[in-house]
C-alpha cells in the first residue's frame, strides 16, 4: 500500500495448493486489463521466486511494514482457502510500523 498516496501497489502473494486451480487462475486473470479501478494497468501472473507458505511466512514473519495498521499486513489463512464458503481463520505476518530511514554518508 502506497500510504503516501492512498494507492494500492497492486500485488498480492497467492499461494495455491491445486495445481488446477493455478491453471484457472492464470487463464482468468492474466494480461487482463480493467481489474484495478481507476487503472488501465493489466494483470500480470508470475511465479515467485521464493515457493511456499511456510518459506514466505519466514521471509516476512520480522519484517517491519510502513503500514498504518494490521489491516494492510500479509496474512495467511487456516485452513487453506477453498472456495466452499466455509470460515477459515486468518494470521497475519510481519509488523506494522515506520521505518526509519537513515542517511548514507559518501566518501566514508
């Protein structure tokens, strides 16, 4: 989230656990334009380099995220998101908070 402009980045992490339903993913939304409002920007489907839940859940489990609340973290979700309907709790990764950022100092 670009909170400086109140813009979505408009990426998500997607993790399937049915190859078929990556297919049909893929087919459905790929190079397809007019999903995001107020945008002519398509959607374009790309493998992560890093695979997995537990891998990405690591990855950004201590990150520290410019965010205004839990809201806007990454989360996943228990069980596995099926599309039945049926609740599912979710967790949420990372942190919210501000990062400082700290200037470099050249020709040290």
């Amino acid at each position: 989230m670009d909170f400086k402009n109140h813009k979505s980045k408009g990426y998500a992490f997607v993790n399937f656990t049915n190859y078929r339903a990556v297919w049909r993913f893929f087919h459905s939304f790929h190079n397809k334009t007019g999903v995001f409002l107020e945008s002519s920007k398509s959607v374009m489907v790309v493998a992560a380099k890093l695979q997995g839940k537990e891998a990405q859940v690591k990855r950004f489990e201590s990150t520290i995220f410019n965010c205004e609340s839990e809201a806007f973290l990454p989360v996943w979700f228990s069980p596995a998101r099926d599309g039945s309907g049926r609740g599912v709790k979710h967790m949420t990764v990372g942190k919210c908070g501000r990062k400082t950022i700290v200037p470099s100092s050249f020709g040290k």
